[in-house]
C-alpha cells in the first residue's frame, strides 16, 4: 500500500513556517497542528508549524519521512446517538528538526521573522529548573533553558526589536503554565548573567501565555488499524485519533500583547480569555471529579472501563445526580454554561470508541480526590451542614479500595507511591470501623490537613459500612442512588 502523500490533500496548499512547536508528540499534533489546519482552510489563513522533537528517543520514525503529512481520525457519537468518524490530513506541519543532533537548525528557525508563536507540550514534568543547565549546552537539557537560548538568539539576531518578540503558548498540563515558564526562563537570564538590555526585551516584548487544553486524544488506532488503512486508502505511520470534543482557552491579560495566532476568529472551541481559572475549575470539577467520584465504585464492582460504566441505568444516574447536585451549584460560571458542559462531558464517557480503563485513572487517587472533589465536598458541608452523599460514598469507597478489602483487589490493588500506601496500610490497622475511618479523614497527608469531623465521619462510616457489608455491584450501587 503507498505512503500518504500531498495528492491526499486534495489541492490544499501547504502554509508558511509561522509557529515553532516543541512536542512531536499525539496530542499536539492531533490538537493544536489539527486545529491550525482547519483555521487556514477556514479562514484562509497562512500559518504553518515547524515541530521540534524536544528530548531524544521516542518514536523511531520522523515526521519528515510523510512530508509532515499525517491523519487525524477525529470519533464519537453525534447528538442522534449515531457514530461518527471524521478524517482529516493535515497540511499545516512542514517539517520535524530534533533538538537533540539538530541544535543548530532549532537556532537558525528562530531567526527568521516569520516565526510568531511557539508552542509546547513537553509533558507535566517538562516546565521544570534544572540548576545545571548551561548556555552553551548542545541543546540546553531542559525544556526553559532551551526557550532561553532560543529567545537569546531571536533578540540578537533582530537586534532587540519590540516587534521580534515571540507569543509562548504553554500546553503543559499544569497550573500557571505559561507563569510557570516564563519565570524560569527568567530565571536562567540571571543566572546566565544575560544582557540587561534582552532581560528587558524578554519582560515587555515577549508573551507567555497559561492555557487549558481539553480532548482526549487515545492516538495510533492499533486495534483496527488494518480497516483504518483499508477505509483511507494509503498508509501513515503517524495516525492520530481523538474524540470530536476539543476546547482550547489561552488567556491574555491586559498587560500581554496580543496573540498573532488567530485561531480564536475561526474556531468557535478556541477562546481568549483574561483568567482561565474559572475554565479550569470546571474542567477539573465536572470531567476529572466525575471520573474521580466513580472510578472506586466502578473498580469495586468490577467494571473495567469508563464506557461500561456510564452506559448503564446505574452509572448514568450516578453521573447525572453527582454533576448536577453536587458540582455544578458549588461553581462560579453561569449554571446554563456548566450544564452543557457536563452533558458534553457525559457523552465524551460514552463514547464507544475511546476505551478508557478505570485502573488507568486510579493512579495517585489520593492526590486526585484531594484536588478534585473535596473542594465541592466542604462547600456542601458549609452550605448546607451536611456532606454531600455521592462525594461520601466516592470517599468511602476510596478507603475500600486502598485498604484492598473488595473482591477485585488482587486485579486491582491501588496505584500510588509507595509512602501513601503504607500509610493507607498502617490506616487499615488502626482498629474497628470507626478507628479507620477516623485516621482515613486525619491523614494531613493525604489531604493537606485533618478533614476529621463528627459529620463528616458519620457519614464516611455509614457510607463505608454499605460497601462492606457484602460482595459491592452496581446492582448495589443502585439501591444507593434510589
């Protein structure tokens, strides 16, 4: 079978180098460089994307090997209830330069003007200071110390000019993250005893930018690859797939120039906004709380994955009761907003072709839970002077879980560090029902203080004595919910 191929793109013309993006990786690529693709088609746009490998390794293949050409299989479920599957070749990605090898022609890209953006996805770690990083590095190991000597070299290669500054649009899955890079970029200037003068320039003409990025993105389709190839017509090592759902916020204070990328002036699931905090509260509230909240349950009563869950009577009523008492009334944006976002959220569960595993989602639940679902936990408490009974029971049912006392625990035992688990070892030994309970809700560690209160342990230990009290089924769970 051939190698796709620009005659895949059906006479639509490939763009001009505008973006620098560091992260070859799916999601970028089936994310951003998708987006970017369908903004130029949309709107007649010319933006193109030059994608650095940041770190060595990885994929064996490069990027370079189909012209930048790739498929993104965009799957779901439309409002009919009917399944849809989407492919798109994108044309935006000209070519792939590694950091590592390649150093010189990551310098030589930031040197020309047309370069406007640069974007990054270098993992959850990747935004991080390393003390030894040096100027001269061949490349600099860490992700900041490169966009440090990169910025150097676009401020002396332009001489200074204000209008060479660069917009940074950090993808990173953690909070703050353009604030994140940008002061450890900083950082690095004044260690490296760099020019007062390109600090200055690096301060007012230079932009970075915190972000959310939502859509799962499951990547290459190995299960029905074979019928991938058969439906398209040709082969492509680089096949992304992804859920049809994708949102993306880049906030822009006042005092930040303005982003030259104009993927908000075409894709309606692009927004620019002075503070993503409120986005992200409801992102981590509604899609991650709610896999949060019933993934114990789930793994307790032996459903494998989230699909098999929320596609039950049970589940559905679970999800629906949990986001709609729960969470939604204990958020900041407009009640309308939030609720078709939680019914977007549900049908992303339900999709038949994303086969998300509840084990996978268990990993560092603690932490998770802590982040996740407490908050929403203690406003019900202090509005109301009683916990809320989902978030009880996903808390009790946490406790089982870590303890191992169900009957999946030997399939399933918990996945975190192991000073946590030792510590819910030591919790499982401290005595009766109530003793456990009690030290659960104590655990500083685990939540960032004691959360033991009588009410609240009250209604952990009730909700922890149902789980118990016999083999836990969603059959089970139902006579919960009413």
């Amino acid at each position: 079978m051939r190698t796709i191929d620009v005659s895949d793109l059906q006479g639509r013309p490939r763009p001009t180098p505008r973006v620098l993006q560091f992260g070859e990786g799916n999601f970028l690529r089936a994310f951003v460089d998708w987006k970017i693709d369908r903004m130029n088609e949309a709107g007649l746009e010319d933006w193109g994307v030059i994608v650095i490998r940041p770190i060595p390794g990885g994929n064996p293949k490069s990027l370079n090997e189909q012209d930048g050409l790739y498929t993104v299989l965009s799957r779901g479920m439309d409002e009919a209830g009917r399944k849809i599957s989407e492919s798109r070749v994108i044309a935006s990605v000209r070519r792939e330069i590694a950091a590592h090898g390649q150093w010189s022609e990551v310098l030589a890209a930031v040197r020309d003007l047309n370069i406007q953006v640069i974007v990054s996805n270098t993992t959850d770690a990747g935004i991080a200071y390393v003390p030894t990083v040096k100027y001269d590095d061949d490349p600099p190991v860490s992700f900041p110390g490169k966009m440090t000597r990169l910025l150097h070299e676009r401020w002396k290669a332009f001489d200074g000019e204000a209008v060479a500054g660069l917009s940074m649009i950090a993808c990173e899955l953690i909070d703050h993250n353009g604030d994140a890079l940008r002061r450890i970029v900083l950082r690095h200037a004044e260690e490296w005893a760099l020019e007062a003068a390109f600090i200055a320039w690096l301060k007012t003409a230079n932009s970075f930018h915190n972000t959310l990025v939502d859509r799962i993105v499951p990547g290459y389709p190995r299960a029905d690859i074979d019928q991938v190839r058969a439906e398209l017509g040709y082969d492509d090592a680089f096949i992304a797939t992804a859920e049809l759902f994708h949102l993306f916020v880049i906030e822009r204070r006042q005092d930040q120039k303005k982003i030259p990328l104009p993927l908000a002036r075409h894709d309606p699931e692009t927004i620019i906004a002075e503070d993503v905090s409120p986005y992200k509260e409801r992102k981590v509230a509604i899609l991650n709380g709610a896999h949060t909240a019933l993934c114990p349950l789930a793994l307790i009563a032996g459903v494998e994955t989230v699909g098999e869950a929320v596609t039950t009577e049970v589940g559905s009523k679970f999800l629906d009761r949990l986001l709609n008492e729960e969470v939604i009334p204990f958020l900041s944006l407009p009640k309308a907003e939030l609720e078709a976002f939680a019914a977007s959220v549900r049908a992303r569960f339900a999709n038949p072709f994303i086969r998300h595993l509840w084990y996978d989602i268990a990993l560092n639940s603690i932490a998770k839970y802590q982040a996740r679902n407490l908050p929403r936990l203690e406003a019900s408490l202090e509005r109301t002077g009683k916990p809320s009974p989902l978030m009880t029971l996903s808390l009790a049912a946490w406790l089982v879980f870590y303890l191992g006392r169900h009957a999946h625990a030997e399939t399933w035992p918990p996945r975190d560090s192991a000073e946590i688990i030792a510590r819910a070892v030591a919790i499982g030994e401290a005595g009766d029902a109530e003793a456990v309970v009690a030290a659960w809700l104590s655990e500083a560690s685990f939540w960032g203080r004691s959360i033991d209160t009588p009410v609240l342990r009250a209604a952990v230990l009730e909700a922890y004595r149902f789980i118990t009290a016999g083999p836990f089924t969603f059959e089970r769970l139902a006579t919960r919910l009413g």
